[in-house]
C-alpha cells in the first residue's frame, strides 16, 4: 500500500485546491489541521516545510526516486501531483502549457486580487477601528470583475478552462470562483463561468475536498484574535 501524503492544510481557498486535487486523483493522504487563525503556520516545524509561513504544504513520502520531498505553494503543490499522478495536465504538450497559463493566471492574478477584494469588502471593515476605504474596495472589486470577465470568456470556447478536459487550472481557480458572491460579483453576464462553477460542484472529489475540515471555517470578520494573527493587528 501507498504511503499517504502529509497534507497540512485549513479549510481555505488555498487548501482546497489541494484537498480537491488528491480528492480528485485519489491519492491518500494524512491530514494536518494548520489553523491560520491560531498562529499555528508560525510553528517552527510547519516553518520547515514551508518557509514562507503560508499553508498548504505537503510532505510525500514516495517523492522523486523513492525519497521524501516536501513541497509548499499550492501552483507547485498541483503540478507536483499531475506530474506524479499522470493525469489532470492534458496529453500533449499544448495541453500542459494552456494548463500552466491558466494555473499562472489564478495563482498571480484571480487567487491575490479576490484575497484583497475579501479583505477590503468584508474583514477590513469588520476590524476595531473599521477600515473602510472606498478606493481599495471599488479598486478590488472591479479587478476581480474583470479577470471573471476573462474567464467567463476563455469557458465561452471550451468546456474547461484549458479545454475540453478537466485539469488542475480548474483545481486553482475554482475554490476563489466560487466565492463570488463575497467579492460582490454577478454571475448574471457571466453564463458560461456559472455553467462551469456548476459542473465542478457536481463533481464527487470537488465536493468531497471542499468539504474537508469545514467546521473549522470560522467567521474571521468576528474573530478578533484571528484578526490579530492574519493582518497583524493587536486585539
């Protein structure tokens, strides 16, 4: 039997793209709660697979000729596993690279500007005192409308965002898409995007890495000391 893979991971965006992955590629894996809003990315042991203090991360025990390898951000994370697995990168060499745009477009674009339409829209203006500013509100909001306006047309031309086959751009993108409605979008000039959103829904290992840990999803624009941890402000 296969060793599982260690996933240390909070029920975010960010987590879900791997959770749905190893869901969707059938991988086991070990699950490590991470819990962001308790400091715990901060732990000197997570630092040493993940430098940067952010979760996911993996660890794999069967990496590249038999040896562990332990892996941090979720882009990498993705192709690590597609790579390893064979499968969700296409067949061919146009495949992989209409794959890999697409996985560039979310992690360097879609994943950071919903993240700060987020903050701005719902945890900024929930902090003690309120940080409510109308520029980077209407600044984030209207970015993230515009890179939809980007998605809803690339899914005018194909079932999936690379293509006519499920990959893990979609893995990427769809956890941040489907928090629409909390970056003040519409989906109403968008019918190709909400198409999309609900063919990946349906999809047992979505669903399933979605759902993973998901009572741990607090409510941070209520959570002061979580607050405290994530945008570093002192309660």
């Amino acid at each position: 039997m296969t060793d599982p893979i260690d996933l240390y991971y909070w029920p975010t965006p960010n987590g879900w793209k791997i959770s749905i992955a190893l869901e969707e590629m059938g991988l086991p894996y070990r699950l490590h709660l991470v819990n962001i809003g308790a400091g715990a990315q901060f732990a000197p042991d997570f630092l040493s697979i993940a430098p940067n203090n952010r979760m996911p991360a993996i660890v794999d025990p069967a990496g590249p000729d038999g040896a562990p390898i332990s892996i941090f951000e979720s882009g990498a994370i993705l192709q690590y596993l597609a790579r390893k697995t064979g499968r969700f990168y296409g067949t061919t060499e146009r495949d992989r690279i209409a794959v890999e745009q697409w996985l560039m477009w979310q992690m360097g674009g879609l994943g950071p500007m919903a993240g700060q339409a987020h903050h701005f829209l719902k945890y900024a203006p929930a902090m003690a005192p309120p940080n409510d500013i109308p520029y980077a509100k209407d600044r984030y909001r209207g970015e993230v409308a515009r890179l939809y306006g980007v998605l809803d047309r690339q899914l005018a031309k194909a079932e999936f965002v690379a293509g006519d086959f499920v990959s893990i751009a979609d893995f990427a993108i769809w956890p941040w898409a489907s928090l629409w409605e909390g970056q003040q979008q519409s989906l109403d000039d968008k019918p190709h995007m909400a198409r999309w959103l609900a063919t990946m829904a349906a999809r047992p290992g979505v669903q399933a890495g979605r759902a993973l840990a998901a009572e741990k999803r607090g409510d941070i624009a209520a959570d002061r000391k979580a607050q405290g941890v994530l945008f570093k402000r002192a309660d």
